[in-house]
C-alpha cells in the first residue's frame, strides 16, 4: 500500500466532477491536496468542504503562462493528477474547428504544458507520482469523437512513453482509463451510455488503482473488455458494428 499520510498531491481539473471526487477521497485519505481549474469559486467552494489540509491555486491549462505560474506557486508536491477535460460528441461531417481544437488543447496538451514543469522537479529528485486521465475511447477511433477520441489516444500514448522512459526511477507514471461518467460532459450525448457511472463510484476506482504499483486500469471492467476487442478486429468488421 502507498503511504499517504502529509503527501502533496496536485490536481489539475479538480472542480467538479470527477477530479472533484477524487480531491475528496484524497483529502479523506490524509494527502493534502492542491487543487486547479479555471474557476476559482469552484475551487474556493471544494476546498471549504475537504476535510483535510488543502488549497487552491487557479490554472488555465490553454496557457502556459498560467501554466508556469501556477506551479511555482504550488511548490514541492509528492504527486501530479491531471483531470482536466474538455468535451463535444462530434462526427466528422459536423467538424466544428473551434471545439475540435478546444478538447486537444485541454485533454492533451493542457497536461503537457504542466508535465513541462511537474517532471523536471520529480526527475531531478528522483521521485514523484504521476497520474494522467486517460478514456476508453483511446483505444480505437470511434465514430462521433472527433477531438475527443484523439486527444485521449494521444494521453494514452504519453503515459505509456513515460513510463518507459522512467522504469527503474523514483518516478512512478500511471494513467486511468474510464468510462461514461456522469457530469456535466456526458450531459452533451443524446445515445445511450452502457455501464454509466456515478463520479463517487469512478473516483473510487481511480484512487484504488492510485494505490497500487499497476500502470494501467480501465474500467468497468466488463465494458473495457468491448474496446479492448476492438483493437483486435479487422476495419471493416469494426465499422460495420459501430457506425
């Protein structure tokens, strides 16, 4: 088990949904969290309700100014979650440019430009715990997830290349695959969501797996099953079950 008594943990996205969750059982844990999103009234809110100790620091992740200033006024921490997101269902004969562009901007790159700043320090120290928010959509281009799909696909690779790159290290790199989760995001869909999960029920899972020394988790389990077969499909087998 990880010892969590007095670490540091700082969480991007962590206002609402399912970053706001995961503050909450951290903080319940002992970890004295650091929490970041756009809306410092959210984030004032959250962190009146932690129980433990805990602040915020205000972050907009599209720039990196912001960026660079709010992690040196973070200060040391033990541990990076990034749990920003942005998203649009979109099909490609509905390519919105400004939207498609908006979700790579904050699903992978916002998580770039603070691992700019957040892996230096730990590689330096030769310590750290690093967490990315991955989806089950990484695992194959769906239809209907233009931005989306790419962006979490791009997550999914960066954390596998860390993880790689820092075997043997004090730092450890994890990333978490989930899947429909309830908030204000899925509220865009209008399809059916199989196996949609409550945020509580979704952090739970994703500070169980924090806990462990596995690089990966997908979930629920049954449902990461289905994507996970697709990777092994032929093209048109796939299309033809999921267009």
């Amino acid at each position: 088990m990880r010892d969590w008594d007095g670490k540091r943990y700082w969480l991007v996205g962590a206002s609402e949904g399912l970053g706001r969750e995961v503050a909450l059982k951290l903080s319940r844990m002992g970890v004295e969290v650091i929490v970041s999103a756009r809306s410092e009234e959210r984030l004032q809110d959250l962190v009146a309700e932690l129980p433990g100790r805990a602040s915020y620091v205000p972050v907009d992740v599209s720039d990196p100014a912001s960026v660079a200033t709010a992690f040196a006024e973070v200060g040391e921490i033990d541990g990076f979650l990034y749990l920003a997101g942005a998203y649009w269902p979109m099909k490609t004969t509905e390519w919105d440019g400004e939207k498609a562009e908006a979700m790579v901007q904050v699903n992978l790159l916002g998580a770039m430009r603070c691992l700019a700043h957040v892996v230096p320090a730990f590689v330096e120290r030769d310590r750290g715990h690093i967490v990315l928010t991955g989806s089950l959509s990484a695992f194959r281009g769906l239809p209907g997830a233009i931005g989306y799909g790419a962006s979490k696909a791009g997550i999914a690779s960066l954390a596998e290349t860390m993880q790689g790159d820092l075997r043997g290290t004090g730092v450890e790199v994890q990333v978490v695959h989930p899947g429909f989760i309830k908030t204000r995001l899925t509220e865009k869909n209008d399809f059916t969501m199989p196996m949609i999960m409550e945020p509580d029920a979704a952090a739970a899972e994703f500070v169980d797996h924090m806990a462990t020394d596995h690089f990966q988790k997908s979930y629920p389990v049954p449902f990461s099953w289905l994507f996970r077969l697709t990777n092994l499909m032929p093209l048109w087998l796939f299309n033809r079950i999921f267009s």
